[in-house]
C-alpha cells in the first residue's frame, strides 16, 4: 500500500512523529478493543440473564394461568346442578351455564366437548356446534393423561389461545369441558412492563401469524425472529445509526403438527452498550488529544536533537570549507549540548593550529613547520649526510644604497620569492635567509636519498628563472641581479639549536662552512654556480667544468671547485676551442708548471665565459713568478680570507 | 380413541359339570384375569324362564366407596343403600335406565330403589367426586359377575343355542358369544376382552381424619 520512499524520512522530527503516532494508534486501538469485546460480552451476558429471566417470568406465568384455569374449571365440572343439566340434554342451560362460569372465572371461552370430540356447546358464537373440532390433539392428549387433563395453545379464529381440557364425571366420564384465555397484547405488554423485555408472539404454521408484540414494525423482518444468532432491525448497513441491533431468544410455546406457538423475546444491544457508546466519543477524544500531544511533543523533542545537530553540521560543514564557525545557540545541558561546547574547543584548538601552522609555515620552511607540528621539537640533532646550499647577490650591498629601501625590500621579496620556490619545487628547505643570501638544505629534515641532485637540480633551475625575472627588473627599473651559488654535500649535524624557549631547525658543521666558502669563491671564477669534487662525484649526471682545487681557510683538506653547467653554457663550452686551451692550462698549474699558463690562456679572450677564471690564473702566475712559487706546491691554492 | 378389537371367545368342552352350568372366564389383553365382569344371556327367554324378584340387594358405601363397585341384578330388582360411614351421602344417578336420587343422608337409610328397567346405571355421590359404582340390570336372571379370579358360574341355564356377552365398564367393545348348550356335559366359557383406561375422579388424601 505505501512505497518504500514512505517510510524513508529525510526530517528525524518527521520520522519521530509518525512513528510516535503510530505506536499510540496500535496501543489506543488495542486498548479500544479490548473496552469494547469486554463491554460488549458483559451487554451480552445481561441481556442474556435479562432474556432468561423474561422467559422464566413468561413461562411462569404461563404455567400459574394454566394451573389456575385448571383449578377453575375443575370446580364446573364437579358442580351437580351442571351435570343434572347435561343429563337432561338442556343445551341452552348448559350454554349459559358455561357462560355464567366463564364470566365468573374471568375466562375468554368455556366450551362443552363430547368423548368423539363434537362441540356441544360453546361460549363462543364463531364455534361450530356439533361438529367435530378440527384439531382435538388437546383432547387426545387429556385422555392420555392419568386425571384426564391437558393444557395447550392453539390458534383458532386468528387468535391464540391458552387453552385447558378435564373430563367431566356424571359421574362416569361423559364429556370434555374446556376452558380458554386469550394470549393478547394486554398480557404481552404486563410482561413487557414487568420484564423490560419487547415479546413478540408468533403461531407459525404453512403462514406466520403475529399474535402480539411491537417489534419489528417492518413485518418483512419478522423471520429474522425465528432465527439464531443476533438480529438487526430498521437499516442494516449502519447498525448503530438507522438500524437496531437486537438480541433474542425464542421461547416456543407450543408445537404441534398443526402449528408452533413461538413468544420471541428481545433486548436492546444498543441500549446496553451505550455506555460503552459513550465511552467510545470519550476515547475517541482522549485518542485524538493524545495523538496531537504526542506529535507535537515528539516534534518538540526532536526539535531539541535535530536543532544543535543542523547547528553541528554547519559548522562542520563550514569548517570542511576551511572556515571556524562556532556552534551557537545550544544550550542544552545534555548529551547534545556537551558535543556542541566539546565541538567549539575542538573549533577553537584547530583554528589556534591552523594559525600556528600558518605563521609557522611563514616563519619557517613548511617541511620544519610540518615536522615541528608532527613532534614536540626536541633540542638537540643528529649527524646526517646532506646537501647544503647557499646563494647571495653580488655587489647587493651596493644595489641597496642606489635604490630607496622599499625598492630594495620590493624586488628583494620577489627575488627571494621566486629563488624559494625553486628551492622548495627540489624539496629543499630553506633554512634561512640572510640578508639578500639564502641558506637551504636538501636531505634535512625529511630524509631524501636525492639531496644532491635535487640541490644541483635547483641551482640550475633558479638560473633559469633569473634569466626570466631579469627581464620583469627590467621593465620596473630595477636592477639586473646576478647570484653566486655554493653547492657541497657532506656530513652535518641537524636538528633543533638554540635554547628550550627558542630554537632553529637547522644544520652546521664543516659541511655548511664549505657551501658558504664555495658561494663566497664564485665572485673570483665568474661562474654562478659551484659546486665541491663531492657534488660533482654524487651526481655524474650532470655536466661540470673543473675549475679549481683550492684550500679554503679553517679548512685543512684540499677542495675540488667545479661550475656546474647549464644546458645552454654546456653548448657553449663544448663549441669553444677555448676550453681545451683552459682545461691544460690548469693541468699546468697544477704541475707547478705556472709559465706555461699564460700562454695557453692567451687564446682566452675578454667575453669568453672563462675569461674571469683565465685572468684569476694570469694573476695568480704573474704572483707566483714574482714572490716564487709556495713549498710543497700540490696545485692547491689556499685562499686566506674569506 | 378408540379401535375396534375382537373379542376371542373359547369354548373348551368339559365333562366334570351338568348341562345347564357354565364355567365363565374372563381375560383381558395382557391374559390377566378380570374381576367385576358381567357375564349375560343375550338371547331372549321365554317369560316363564325368567325369574322373578328375589329380596333386595345392598349397595354398601364404606369408608367414601361403594362397594361392591360393579353389580348386576335383574330388571325388577330393589337395591338398599344404607351408608356405613359417620358422613352423609348423597347417592345420585343420572343414567337413562334409572335416573334418582337419594338426597344426603347417614345414619336412617332411604327406602330401597328398584331398577325396572334394563341397562347400565353409574351412581355417583354429589359430596365424594370419586365414589361411582355400577349396576348391570339384566332382564332375565341369567347372568353372573367375575370375582377376583376373574371367574364364575351360570347355573341352570336352558340347554339351547344361546349367545352371551360380556360387560365391564373398562371394557373397549362389548363381547358376544353365541354357543349350543347341550345337557350332556358342562362347559366353559371364556373371554377375553380388550381393556382400556377409564377416566374417574382423583381420589386425593385426606388433610383430616374424619372431613374428607
């Protein structure tokens, strides 16, 4: 009968309410039933008691009318003056005889009926005398009987009648006297008043007859009387409006093959169930008002749910967008209220993350700011193989004093900016900024097998981008940038320093001195990007042009410096004869062989990419010359500053 | 109701008795014998055969009763009520062959009445519903009633062809018997009649000793 969708509420409070509605309906109309099948069986059980003592009180009385009439009758046929007058034959005398005691005792009709069963005489003029009575089962039924007696009703002259027989003795048995009373309306209605019972009297032969009794007024529903079960007069349909529901029990008063005396006798249901009629407008109400109050409280309860959850939800669904939307208005003290305040600090906790995250992430670099949120930062570090770069601006100090200082921090921020993002795109990690350098780290603090490549990798990419951003300084009139890049893998010490109150993720060590020392040598080679032998050895991929070895100061060990190369400079050097030239003459210097340098650099010119590192060897040779050549030359040159 | 039933009469020769006496039995239905039955000649006699009125015959009433109940005398014959109780009575009767009545009385008993005529008499007593008795009243003198054997004997009864019946108030048809009288040996005759239920006045019992 109901689609699925039915019961397929999208509102809780909706769902709550039918099924409210529908748990009280069941329970009200159950508890209806159970009223009316126990009323109901009480109306019939004392109806039923009413019935039966309505057919006591009628047979009763039945019973005491026929004993008095027998009584009464009795005293004729004993009296001698009477018999004297039947053995005469005097027929007149003995009809008002009979008429005389039929008066005398109050009877309908006295009659006079031979051993054959002729009529004699009678009281009655519609009797026939001396014919033979049609029906004289009465009769047959007297002499049958020990003192000649019978009682019983018979239907003659469209009347019922009570009827009683006793011989009469003259003194042996010469005749039948008979006595009758009318079963009429008078009698039917002293029974009515006396029982509160409606009795209807039927004689039923091929024809049914009604004798007396009120019910029904449609004679066309008297059968329904001789019936079992409960009857219904007046409209059928609607038993309680038009029609009248009756129960009855059928008294049968007499049956003989001419016919069957039936008193039936009936009881209002409906009068007896009004109560319960009554009963049923007051439940009718009570279910009505209880529905309504059940509804509206289970819509005011859910109400009290559904409202701080849409509340929860919003907020949840606001903080999936990213913004922190308290939840208000839940007041409750309850289950739902604790979630509502547990889901504003749990708002609040975030939002104070999220801008810890942020300015952390500003601060810092996002991988520290990610590993500083992920574990509690413990002071302290650990020994790590990393990669370690740093890149400044040349002649920066000098740039700022041409530019006013917003000018400066303007095209600082956009370089710094776009020198990040090259850093960050090859997982590195700046460390920090200094001034106009950068210090990054690559394999720290996330572990990264890759570090030197990557570093390499970023190096050559933030030369590409600074080609690019160069033409942007351009059109807003500031200044070309050129960067120095110093590039060296090697243990470090990582990790959180400083103190507990403050601290620094970052790395230091021999490792990082050297990156700095190879960003600070790239001034003297003219080449933006160097790296260390250690660089050059981890990442073969990549194409490099040795250009030195050099001690740098604070630092025993010898290092190899190398231009790492782009794709357009390794164009450049391949299709230079030049670089030959360069390549032996640092074999030269190396050797010691410091006389043979200046001639095979001759052929570098001025606009040669190794032209600043070839005039670095002519003066290094013109110097060697001059103050002769250092002991225990091994063709490395110790740089003494920084 | 009533149906009709045929009488059986048996004769059964015997050779201990005269001639002119006749052992009389009579049986009902059940083959019970029947007290009170009245054995009559039917046929007519001649005149001087006839006998004639012998003293009166008493009808006692004791105790509310008549007794005997049922009697048979012959036409002409005087009957004496005389009432043994300390009680009036008042003895009637109605019936056709002999309608009179003997107004209540006790201890000085009314002049005998004679039964002249032939037939049946039922008495009755205005004051006890139940007392009736009944006189047979035969026109000859040869008849008998059955004692409580429901036997009897006729004696010298003329040796002809002669035809008997039988009379009992409970009886449902009257029996006729004809048979050939014969001065060489005796007889019996038997009958044996169908009885029925005769209604009579309900005698109750007495609330006092001496009212009812």
């Amino acid at each position: 009968m109901f689609s699925q969708h039915f019961w397929q509420f999208r509102s809780f409070a909706r769902r709550l309410a039918v099924w409210m509605a529908v748990l009280l309906l069941l329970l009200l109309t159950g508890i209806y039933f159970a009223i009316e099948n126990t009323l109901e069986r009480n109306a019939r059980s004392t109806l039923n008691q009413a019935l039966e003592v309505t057919a006591a009180t009628l047979t009763a009385r039945l019973s005491d009318q026929r004993g008095v009439l027998l009584d009464k009758l009795r005293l004729l046929s004993a009296d001698f003056a009477f018999k004297q007058v039947f053995a005469d034959g005097d027929r007149d005398t003995l009809r008002s005889a009979l008429e005389n005691h039929r008066n005398r005792v109050h009877a309908n009709v006295m009659q006079l009926i031979d051993l054959d069963g002729k009529v004699l005489v009678s009281t009655d003029p519609r009797d026939q005398e001396n014919q033979k009575l049609p029906d004289h089962w009465l009769l047959t039924r007297a002499s049958e009987h020990e003192f000649g007696e019978a009682a019983g009703f018979v239907f003659v002259h469209q009347e019922l009648v009570q009827y009683v027989v006793s011989p009469f003795f003259t003194p042996q048995h010469s005749a039948w006297v008979v006595m009758g009373i009318r079963l009429d309306a008078a009698f039917i209605e002293t029974l009515r008043t006396q029982t509160h019972s409606e009795v209807t009297v039927f004689w039923q032969n091929t024809e049914r007859v009604r004798i007396a009794g009120r019910l029904p007024e449609n004679p066309q529903e008297e059968a329904q009387l001789l019936t079992d079960g409960d009857i219904t007069l007046g409209d059928a349909r609607l038993p309680t409006l038009g029609g009248r529901h009756y129960l009855h029990m059928p008294v049968l008063l007499e049956s003989q093959p001419q016919g069957k005396a039936t008193a039936v006798l009936l009881r209002s249901f409906d009068e007896a169930m009004t109560p319960f009629y009554r009963l049923r407008n007051v439940l009718l109400a009570l279910c009505c008002g209880s529905l309504l109050l059940a509804v509206l409280a289970s819509s005011v309860l859910a109400r009290r749910v559904t409202n701080p959850v849409r509340r929860l939800g919003e907020s949840a669904q606001a903080l999936a967008k990213g913004e922190y939307l308290p939840v208000q208005g839940v007041n409750q003290q309850d289950e739902l209220g604790t979630l509502a305040t547990q889901f504003n600090h749990m708002l609040h906790g975030l939002q104070e993350r999220d801008a810890v995250r942020g300015l952390l992430g500003k601060v810092v670099s996002t991988a520290v700011a990610e590993e500083l949120l992920k574990s509690p930062p413990i002071l302290g570090g650990e020994l790590r193989t990393i990669t370690v770069m740093f890149t400044d601006i040349r002649n920066f100090t000098r740039l700022s004093e041409q530019f006013p200082a917003t000018t400066v921090i303007e095209f600082l921020n956009a370089y710094l900016s776009e020198m990040s993002s090259c850093i960050d795109a090859e997982c590195g990690v700046v460390d920090k900024y200094i001034g106009d350098a950068i210090m990054a780290l690559f394999g720290a603090p996330l572990p990264n097998h890759k570090h030197t490549e990557n570093a390499v990798r970023a190096a050559l990419a933030m030369q590409q981008v600074l080609a690019a951003l160069q033409q942007t300084f351009t059109t807003r009139g500031w200044p070309a940038l050129h960067t120095g890049i110093g590039i060296h893998t090697g243990e470090a010490v990582v990790g959180n320093m400083g103190s507990a109150q403050r601290l620094n993720y970052t790395a230091i060590g021999d490792t990082v001195n050297l990156a700095s020392r190879l960003e600070g040598l790239c001034k003297y080679y003219g080449w933006p990007v160097l790296v260390s032998d250690a660089v050059v050895q981890a990442t073969p991929q990549f194409a490099y042009l040795e250009l030195d070895r050099v001690r740098v100061q604070g630092r025993a060990q010898p290092v190899g410096v190398f231009a790492a190369l782009t794709p357009q400079q390794q164009t450049m050097l391949h299709a230079d004869a030049q670089t030959q030239d360069f390549e032996q003459a640092v074999q030269a210097w190396r050797r010691g062989d410091i006389e043979q340098v200046p001639s095979l650099l001759s052929a570098i010119h001025e606009g040669s990419p190794l032209a600043t590192v070839a005039a670095l060897y002519r003066v290094r040779c013109q110097v060697f010359t001059e103050q002769g050549m250092p002991d225990h030359w091994q063709g490395v040159y110790d740089y003494d500053s920084k | 109701m009533r149906r009709n039933l045929i009488a059986t009469a048996l004769l059964i020769m015997s050779s201990a008795l005269l001639a002119q006496d006749m052992r009389i039995k009579v049986i009902n239905q059940r083959g019970e014998p029947v007290a009170g039955a009245v054995v009559y000649v039917v046929t007519s006699l001649p005149a001087d055969k006839q006998p004639t009125t012998a003293e009166p015959v008493i009808i006692d009433q004791i105790n509310k009763e008549f007794v005997p109940h049922i009697s048979a005398i012959a036409a002409g014959t005087a009957v004496k009520f005389p009432n043994r109780d300390n009680i009036r009575h008042h003895v009637y009767s109605f019936s056709p062959a002999k309608s009179f009545e003997l107004p209540l009385y006790k201890d000085a008993p009314p002049a005998p009445v004679v039964f002249e005529k032939p037939g049946i008499v039922t008495l009755g007593c205005n004051i006890h519903d139940w007392m009736t008795s009944y006189i047979f009243v035969a026109p000859h003198r040869y008849f008998t009633v059955t004692g409580k054997d429901g036997s009897a004997t006729m004696r010298d009864l003329p040796a002809q062809a002669l035809e008997f019946e039988v009379w009992h108030p409970r009886q449902k048809e009257v029996a006729t018997v004809t048979r050939q009288l014969v001065a060489t040996g005796g007889m019996t005759l038997a009958f044996r009649i169908e009885e029925k239920t005769v209604l009579r006045p309900f005698r109750g019992q007495a609330n006092s000793k001496n009212s009812y």
